[in-house]
C-alpha cells in the first residue's frame, strides 16, 4: 500500500576498545492506515542485544524485546440514520439508512461529525509484549559446553471496544 510508512534501524558493534562488551540494537516503526475511514494499524518493535566475553570460551548474553501493535479496527462504518415515514403508510415512522459518515459531513467543532457518537472511532486494540533473556554459555572442549538462560515475559493487552457506531 503506498500510504504505509516503515522505518527501520540496526546497528551493532563493540562499545568496549577490547571487543568483550558487544551490542546489537533493532528497531522497527510501522503504520498503515486501512481503507476504511477511522482505522489503522501502528506498530513497534524495538531489541537490544549486549554480550560480554571475558574469553574465549564463556559468554553472557542479555536480550531485551518489546513489541507494540496499536490498531483503530476496520470492523465497522459509522454511518448516518435518519427517521422517515413510509411512503406508502405515512402513518408509520421508521429509521432508516441516510448515508455514510465521512469526514465532509458537518464537524461538531472536534472534527468529528455532528451529532457522531465519538467513541466508536476511538476504538482500538493494543497489545504490547515485552521480554528479557540472560545466558550464560561456557565451552569446556568442542564436545562439552553447559548453557543456562533466565527468561521473562510480560504481556499485556487492552481494547476499547464500542459497539454503538450510529448517528442518533
């Protein structure tokens, strides 16, 4: 799509002048607005990596992550209802589709349309995952080595989810 815009950066490296503290670092941006009006995906992803050596044949590792995935949901268009009578039975009065909500339509002052009920393009879902890792590898020969790894993972998730998405 060419509305999306990414940008990425890595780099990685020694920080040390002797080479035993390395690091690597990864980042990621992402966003992409849907074909529907009111929706859109946004996303972050970010690791860094530090590994110290003392030697040759031991190495500690410390990995961090954290991902971020923001989203306006294209589930549903708000649209317009309007009362009316029945052409045939005037008597009648019945709701009725007038159009879809766009933009163009008359702004309340909050550049939302009149008479919108403005949460429903607040919607959204937001899921972020963030974790750590720290290992320890040692080589005693090329056929023995022992590694250990601490791991933590921390998630969270979170949705407003407004189902009302009509005019009133």
């Amino acid at each position: 799509d060419e509305r999306m815009t990414r940008a990425d950066l890595s780099t990685s490296g020694p920080i040390d002048r002797a080479g035993k503290l390395l690091y690597r670092l990864d980042l990621a941006d992402e966003y992409l607005p849907y074909g529907s009006q009111f929706s859109q995906l946004q996303q972050f992803y970010g690791d860094l990596q530090l590994m110290y050596k003392p030697d040759a044949n031991t190495r500690v590792r410390l990995m961090l992550d954290d991902s971020d995935r923001y989203t306006h949901p294209a589930a549903s268009l708000p649209f317009i209802i309007g009362e009316g009578a029945y052409p045939w039975q005037p008597s009648k009065v019945t709701t009725q589709f007038v159009g879809l909500a766009t933009p163009n339509y008359v702004d309340d002052g909050y550049g939302l349309p009149a008479g919108f009920n403005g949460k429903t393009p607040q919607e959204y879902r937001r899921y972020r995952q963030m974790s750590a890792t720290l290992t320890l590898e040692h080589r005693f020969s090329d056929l023995w080595s022992v590694r250990g790894s601490f791991n933590g993972v921390g998630a969270r998730s979170h949705s407003g989810d407004y189902t009302n998405d009509t005019y009133y």
